[in-house]
C-alpha cells in the first residue's frame, strides 16, 4: 500500500472522495504521524551503528535518526544502561572533568541526542562503540513511496488517519471508534511479535551512518 492508495481508502472510507473536507495533504501529514506512532510503539525498524571511541572523550553523539535506544556496547564488552538521574547519584563531579574517573567504560546513559559513557574512556579504537537503537521511519511525501513497515501494519496507518478525521469533522464517536480499533490492531500484532521472538532472534539493520 503506498501514499496513494493509503489516501484513496482514507477519504472513501470518511466519505469524502472530493477533498472537501479533507486533503491529500491532511492524510499525508496523519500517515507520517501513524508511522512514527507504530514504529515506537512496537520497536521497529531496528538499526545498528557504530562510532569511535576516543580516549577522554566522554560525551557521543546519537545518530541524526535515531529514535529509540535499545542498548550500547563496545567491542568486547558489554555495558549497563542507566538513567541519568542514577548517574547524577553514583558518579559525583561527573560534569567537572577534573572530577571524572578515567578507564574502562562500564556504563551508559543518554539524554536529547547524546550519550554518555562512564567511566570516561582510556583509550582509543575506531568504531569501538555499537549502538543498537530503533530509527525514525523515512517520511511520505509522494503518491508512490510506501511506508517501510510490514504490509501487516499499513491498515493500521489508514485507522489513524481516519481517527484525525473524524476528529476533523467533530465526530467523536467516529474518532473514539478508529482510535480504538487501532490501538487493538496494534496490540494484536505485538503479541504475535512477541511469540515470534521468542524463537527467533530481532533482525538489526546496518545504519547508513556506519559509512
């Protein structure tokens, strides 16, 4: 199903094949926020990529799409994730690098679009962080391009933007009935990913910001 197609249902479905009420426009905009709704909600487009580690440096950069971070390791070595607030409570003085413990990282917390490893890096290797994270889908904008999800999940685009819709129109039931349905769809779907995984390992992609 592509934007196209994702339109079309979209304004049968609501009754509005003219456009009066609603535009391609409007649907466009309401795929790209279901996409980013389903990808988050159930962990896909899973993405690995790596960074140097540089000796000192305590602060990285995530990648320019990154959405959810799964994990971070180095190579050989496998590290804790913690919130930043357990960081502010273990490691005192960590923001005065006078402050710092120097050696082999043993932690991880992350904060915007940085990390931080702790303690602070004592030495160098070219690509020695992996970071396994959870990437921002590619954004609709033409009739042809289609969602990178599975085709399982391309109804469940179409539901949300109905629910927009009738929210448009200031149907609440329309709108109460199509965000329930999508809701559903989804836990529906999580639970079959979860008997899934169970058996099989999560498939991880290689981010173009490896290159």
């Amino acid at each position: 199903m592509n934007l196209s197609d994702i339109q079309k249902r979209v304004k049968r479905q609501f009754g509005d094949e003219s456009s009066v009420q609603i535009t391609d426009d409007d649907i466009t905009r309401w795929a790209n926020d279901a996409l980013i709704e389903i990808t988050n909600r159930n962990e896909l487009l899973q993405v690995r990529a790596t960074a140097d580690l540089v000796t000192g440096q305590m602060e990285y950069e995530l990648p320019p799409d990154f959405s959810r971070l799964r994990s971070i390791r180095l190579q050989g070595g496998e590290l804790l994730g913690i919130a930043m607030q357990e960081a502010d409570r273990m490691f005192f003085g960590y923001d005065d690098p006078t402050q710092r413990t120097i050696g082999p990282p043993q932690y991880y917390w992350s904060w915007g679009n940085h990390f931080a490893l702790y303690p602070v890096p004592d030495s160098s290797k070219v690509q020695g962080i992996i970071m396994y994270y959870s990437r921002f889908p590619h954004v609709l904008t033409i009739p042809d391009d289609t969602p990178e999800i599975g085709v399982e999940y391309h109804p469940m685009i179409v539901q949300y933007c109905l629910a927009q819709a009738y929210e448009l129109d200031e149907n609440l039931q329309g709108m109460q009935a199509k965000e329930q349905q999508f809701a559903q769809s989804q836990s529906v779907l999580a639970e079959q990913e979860n008997v899934i995984n169970d058996d099989l390992y999560p498939t991880i992609t290689i981010s173009p910001w490896d290159y």
